[in-house]
C-alpha cells in the first residue's frame, strides 16, 4: 500500500472511530446500528438486543399482538432502512452491510 492511501485510510479510520464513540443510541433502530458497527454480525447483533430486553410485533394471539424476539433477518431489514438526516454511523454501516453481503454471495 503507498503512504499516502495508508494515511487517508487512517483519517477515515480515526472519523469512523469518532462517529461511533459520540453516537448516543435512544431507540432499538440506533442500537442496531450501534452494535453493527461494533461486531459486524446480524446475528450477534440480534442476539445482543434480545439479550437486552427489544421485541418486535408478532403475530396476534386471541386478539392481543404478542411481543417476539428478533431474527438477524430483522436487524437486515434495520440496518438497509432508510437513513435518518444526520445519522453518520447509520450510513458507514449501511455500506458495510452491502460488503459483508458481497463477501458472502
């Protein structure tokens, strides 16, 4: 690799750091988001927020929605939402996300 993509490669590496650390996540979506970024893993990422008590709506049970645990199908579907205005991490992730997808096909 030349020095100077080695050096551009660390200043992108120091923003991603930096988005990440400052991000504050308030709802599951941000949290997905945020656990994507640091294990790169949809099923781990799954496993984290069910661990952390988030549900999803399921199928309705005499009248009443019940509450379900996530699948890492459902946190795909979070991470390829659209993003928020704003939402710096939410994009760096999402662009992971296509990699990771191409790595595997």
């Amino acid at each position: 690799m030349r020095i100077d993509k080695a050096k551009e490669l660390i200043i992108t590496l120091q923003e991603y750091v930096s988005v990440y650390e400052g991000y504050k996540p308030t709802n599951i979506k941000q949290e997905a988001i945020k656990l994507y970024a640091e294990l790169e893993n949809v099923g781990k990422v799954a496993k984290e927020l069910n661990e952390k008590g988030y549900r999803k709506d399921g199928r309705p049970v005499a009248g009443k929605v019940r509450k379900v645990k996530l699948e890492s199908n459902d946190v795909t579907e979070i991470i390829d939402s659209n993003i928020d205005d704003g939402d710096t991490l939410h994009e760096i992730v999402k662009k992971a996300l296509k990699r990771n997808r191409r790595k595997i096909s």
